[in-house]
C-alpha cells in the first residue's frame, strides 16, 4: 500500500513538474518598444526583422512605433514610453551632451549614404568656390556632408562657399533649378528625380567616403546592465534579419513597399541595393570612426561636445558576446 502511494506521489510530482515546464517554455516572448524615425530605406533590415517574425524567433517581441524626428523619439526613450531607438548617432551626441545617459548597441552603417549634385555646367567641386550650396538645415546630415566635400577639396565652407539653409531636400533641388545654388546633397529615391532634371552627380557615397554611424539602436545606459538580455536577442533578431534579406532580395523589397508605400520598381531596386546589398553589415559593430566623425562635426558649433567621452556613448560588447557564442557552437 505504501509502495502503491509512494509511486503515486513520484508520478504527480512528475506531472506537476512537466507542465511547469511547458508553461516555462510557452511564455510569450519580451515585449519591446521600438522607435523609428522616417520611411526610409535605412530601417529595411529592422522592418525585414518584424515582418518575417525573426525577432520573435530570438524571443523578442517587437513593436515597431513611428516617431517622426529623433528629438521626439530621444524623449520618448528617456520617459519610459519606449524601449530602443532607431536613429543615427547624432541624436545620442546631442542628447548626453544635454545630460542624458544613452549609448548605442549596434549601428547598421558606418558610411553616410549619400550623393552630391551640382548643376550640369559645374563639372569639379573646385568650381563651386564663390558660389553656393544648399542644406536641409544647419547641422542637419545635408550640412554635414556639404561641410565634408567643400573641405575635403581645400575649399573652407561659409567663407569660400556659401550655405544656404533651405528647409528640405526638395528645396535644395528647387534652388538648383533656379540657379539660387548650384549643389547639394541629394539621397535617394529623390535623387534618382535629381539625374532626370539634368543635375549632374559629382560624387557618389563611394566618393565622399564620410564615415557616419546611423541605423543605430539607442538605448538608455540603465539598460545594458536590466535588460542586457532581451537586447541581445534583439541584436541576434537583427542578424538574421539581414541574411533574410541577402538571401532574399524579394522579401526585403515588399517590406520597403509596404512601410515607404512606393511601389515603383526602379526605387525599390536602388532602395534595396544601397541599403541592404551595398552598404548595411551583418554584425553591425559601432564604428569608433563614425562617431568621432560626427562628434567633430557637432564640435564645429559646440565646443562643449568635444567633452564627451566616446566609449561611454556605445557598447559593443553584446554583438562581441554574441559572435564568441555562435562560433562556440559551430
């Protein structure tokens, strides 16, 4: 009799202990907040990530939230509202030196993509000395690569070449049509529309070779040690999400339709090639070169930037943990 109930007791104890198990293993996967800042080819492999569900394979559920600048989104992040940011280092730049203690854990591209036009009848940047360029606004992406490609080629911006700060992309193509100025920074798609209106493209992202860190994830600095974890996952989600979009061109296409609304072939193909094919990078690594670029930059209006102390404002050490892990398994 007692034999009969001692193996009762072991078979219940077994079945608790299974069924605790399986409601461990269902547990749905970490919710996650995540903010991006445009409808632009620069977040495919993000959008690649949620619509195949490859976060949620790493056990990070995503929700993707549009917040239409970065200075909104850096609030968001800072009250609570949301987990990550996807946004260019830049914001992380300017937020700490406002006090804030964000850092990032990954940067999709360490080069700014971008093209310089000029007018048809300026064939060298040399010939841009006495005359103009328009930017977006000061201290904007367009105003940085102006500032790059004028010094570059030995020519001081403001005092040889002027800027003009002109609200918009499609401004600075307005201007150039009226010979208001005779070049800028043009990017995609806007600058395939650029080459039909005979503006000529001067130098290509290859040619201007401005190292930039964006397609970055921002987080707060409490959260590298709190939820250390649940970013890796979604690091891991974010690799995955770009061998899903090498391997499949196709996959990668329809999720920039679908989040850019542009159906156009001859967009979604160049879209595609410069922000997946051609310049993103599997393990996307905080480029030390990118962000003492843009720090240099900011410094040429705030001096009080240069305090700022460069590794304090990224941390590659999850994407290292996760490379040493996944070479132990091989």
């Amino acid at each position: 009799m007692r034999e009969r109930r001692r193996r009762q007791v072991v078979v219940a104890l077994v079945l608790v202990l299974g069924i605790s198990k399986f409601c461990l293993g269902a547990a749905p996967p970490e919710k996650l907040r995540v903010a991006y800042t445009a409808f632009a080819g620069t977040f495919t492999v993000l959008w690649v990530g949620k619509e195949a569900g490859l976060y949620q394979k790493h056990g990070a559920d995503l929700d993707l939230l549009y917040i239409g600048s970065s200075t909104k989104a850096v609030q968001a992040l800072l009250g609570g509202d949301i987990d990550i940011m996807y946004s260019a280092a830049g914001a992380v730049v300017d937020a700490n030196l406002a006090g804030a203690d964000l850092a990032m854990i990954g940067c999709q591209y360490d080069q700014g993509q971008t093209s310089f036009f000029t007018s048809s009848s300026i064939t060298s940047i040399a010939a841009l000395k006495g005359k103009a360029v328009g930017v977006t606004r000061f201290g904007a992406f367009s105003d940085f690569v102006a500032r790059h490609v004028l010094k570059k080629n030995r020519l001081q911006p403001v005092k040889d070449v002027a800027l003009l700060q002109l609200g918009g992309t499609q401004e600075i193509m307005a201007a150039m049509q009226k010979n208001l100025v005779q070049g800028g920074s043009i990017s995609l798609p806007l600058s395939l529309k650029a080459k039909e209106l005979g503006f000529r493209e001067l130098l290509t992202t290859e040619t201007i070779a401005l190292p930039f860190d964006y397609g970055c994830l921002i987080v707060k600095g409490s959260h590298l040690r709190t939820k250390r974890e649940d970013l890796k996952k979604v690091l891991r989600g974010t690799i995955s999400a770009y061998d899903l979009s090498i391997q499949e061109p196709a996959v990668a296409k329809r999720a920039i339709a679908k989040y850019t609304r542009t159906t156009d072939p001859e967009i979604l193909d160049a879209t595609y090639r410069e922000n997946v094919k051609e310049y993103a990078r599997r393990i996307p690594l905080v480029s030390m070169t990118g962000l003492a670029s843009i720090v240099d930059f900011r410094a040429e209006m705030t001096a009080e930037v240069k305090k700022l102390t460069l590794e304090k404002m990224f941390d590659n050490s999850l994407l290292q943990e996760i490379q040493k892990e996944s070479s132990q398994t091989k």
